[in-house]
C-alpha cells in the first residue's frame, strides 16, 4: 500500500487566503442608527468606485415610512445633503421623516452624506436609520431574480460572479495604488 502524501500547506494557505479576501469583501449590512442632535450634524462616508450603484435608505426611528398616518412633529425632520468626492450633489433632501437615494458613482473616492437637524430650544434628540449600500451589495438581488425569471441557484451564481469581479477589480486597484 503506497503511503499517503501530507497536502502542502501552501494549498491549506491559499484556501484559507482566498476565504479571507471572500468573507472581507461578501456584502454585509451597513445599517447604523444613532440620535441626531438638533443643531449638530452627523456625516457618513463610502469609498465608491467610479460606475459602482450606490443605493441608501433613511427614516427617523418611531417614523413609519409605509404609514400616511405616522405623524412626526416638525422638529424631528431631519436634512440629508450626499456629495461626491468633489463636492457634487448626488442627493438633497429637507425637513423629511424619510427618504433613499440611488446613483451610479461618476467620481472615485469618498462620498459623503451628511444629516442635519434644524436648531430648536430646547433642544432635541432625533433617533435615526441609515442603511447605505455600494457596488455588489447595492443591487437588489430578489428583485433580479423576480424580473428575469430565473432560477435560485442562478442568482446565487450571478452574485458570486458579480463578488468576485469586485475582488478581482480591488486587487488590480491595490496594485495600481502601491
């Protein structure tokens, strides 16, 4: 009986390598909630790729966006103002309980979205959600799927396509960089 050959852990190190860079670039959630000063403003930033969708949602928290009868007094609006890296308006939006936005990056780097509410005495606290997604993990998948009549096992082999083209588009960036 011929013994067997231990693997080589350069095969152990690449798939582990390759599951890192995987799980670092997979989609995750990047829904925040935080409480909005009035007076003060918060800002939120996302390096985008040029031709990348971006796509953001945002209600103030007890607000349902879904609900005409949901009634927010006025000093719980908030302001909402999404720049390019420069200094385009991308989206603009002025004493709203909610809204979203969606664009296509025409610029590279960082943009950023920044949320306002007016000053008012006393002062209050507006509890706030923003959910803001770019490149694979702004389309929306189930609605892919329901359009184009495909099967579930398709769609999942078009979003790993879809990962690991941005996998290979960041590592050719990184090269580039360094």
């Amino acid at each position: 009986m011929a013994a067997r050959r231990p693997r080589s852990r350069s095969v152990h190190s690449r798939a582990l390598l390759f599951l890192a860079v995987l799980f670092s670039v997979s989609p995750s959630a990047r829904s925040l909630r935080f409480d909005l000063e009035s007076g003060h403003t918060k800002c939120i930033s996302d390096e985008i790729k040029v031709g990348a969708m971006a796509v953001g949602k945002y209600h103030v928290v007890g607000h349902d966006p879904n609900s005409p009868d949901s009634q927010i007094p006025d000093s719980h609006l908030v302001f909402l103002r999404v720049t390019s890296p420069y200094g385009n308006s991308m989206h603009y939006a002025e004493n709203v309980p909610s809204g979203h936005f969606a664009f296509t990056a025409t610029e590279e780097g960082d943009y950023l979205a920044c949320f306002w509410a007016p000053d008012h005495k006393p002062p209050v606290s507006v509890g706030f959600e923003f959910d803001w997604r770019s490149g694979v993990a702004a389309k929306d998948w189930p609605n892919v799927a329901k359009k184009g009549q495909v099967d579930v096992m398709e769609m999942e082999l078009r979003k790993l396509e879809d990962t690991i083209k941005s996998i290979h588009e960041e590592m050719f960036y990184l090269r580039e960089r360094y």
